[in-house]
C-alpha cells in the first residue's frame, strides 16, 4: 500500500506563499490569518486522501523593488491545523508517528534565491524547516499572469528526509503543487 502525497497550494499559500512571497507582497499576515489555501492529496490502494492547512501566515516579506531573484519570503504552517474530510486521518496525521504536532507545532518555509530559466520560468530554493530538520528544496514557478499576480509552481521532496512518517506505508516522495494569487 503505497500512497502518494500530493500537496497543491493554492492562492498564496505555504509553497504558493513561498512563490507568492516572491513576489512583493503589500505586507505581512497576522498569526491566524491565512492569506490562502494549502491543499493536499495523498492516494493509496485504499483511500484518496484530500485536505488542506487552515492556519499560516507570513513572518518576513523581503522583494526589493517587487525583484523575483533578488526577494525572498518566509512563512509559518500551523500543523495542527490539518483538515481532512476523515477527521481520524486528520487526528492521525497531528500524533507522534507522523507530523507530531505536540512537539513541532509549526513548519518554516523560506523562498529564496530565485533564478529566471530560458523558457520564462523561475527555479528558486525553499529552505524547509520541518520536525526539527532543515533541508534545502528546489522550486520551480511560473508567473500565469500579471496582474491580478498569479504563480503555479512545483517542488518534489523526501518526507522521510524530514522525519515525517515511517518507510513502507506510504510513498516516500512528496510532490508539491502549487497556485498562488497576489492582490495588489
């Protein structure tokens, strides 16, 4: 039984928030005030997982004169706040065997070092702070439009890497999908 955890963010949040803090925001959002949604899918043979982070917010917004390689911008996931239409998954996914939110209650993201690519697209890093273990992660973005500011854009990492589960019940590889809208 193995699953694939597919995380979308949409309109500016978590990976979305990484890009959107790319992207200059006006200022930065209060603790519980989400400036979008995160959504993820994890499948197995089983069950077609769909849920969401109902609580993050930014904590630094850094885009000199609104420059996508010269920014940077830094986030906060409240874990506790996982949603899923299952409330046991959702219980589940906060114990200790998997995000163990009594002792690592936040994930930090922060999106930095963005690079424009031939084709119009952005790579950048996230540094991930998540269970106490900081890795570097590739994400790649795009701008759909300008104006209202819209990015999609995608990472892929190890949740394993980050101490986020056990081998074998799921599928080790986290793809990240992820759109974002930034009001101006």
């Amino acid at each position: 039984m193995r699953r694939f955890l597919q995380i979308t963010f949409t309109a500016s949040f978590a990976l979305a928030v990484l890009l959107l803090g790319l992207v200059a925001l006006p200022s930065v959002a209060a603790d519980g005030d989400a400036p979008g949604t995160l959504e993820w899918r994890a499948d197995s043979d089983r069950y077609q997982a769909h849920g969401r982070f109902d609580s993050w917010h930014f904590t630094e917004i850094d885009i000199p004169d609104g420059d996508l390689e010269t920014g940077s911008v830094t986030f906060v996931v409240d874990l506790a706040s996982v949603w899923e239409k299952a409330e046991d998954l959702a219980n589940h996914l906060r114990q200790a065997d998997f995000f163990n939110v009594a002792k690592f209650a936040t994930s930090t993201v922060k999106i930095h070092g963005a690079e424009k690519q031939a084709d119009g697209s952005f790579s950048a890093t996230a540094t991930i702070d998540l269970h106490g273990v900081t890795k570097d992660v590739l994400v790649t973005f795009r701008v759909v439009t300008e104006a209202p500011l819209k990015i999609e854009g995608e990472a892929t990492l190890s949740r394993l890497a980050f101490g986020v589960g056990e081998a074998g019940s799921i599928s080790d590889e986290v793809r990240i999908n992820l759109s974002a809208t930034v009001e101006k």
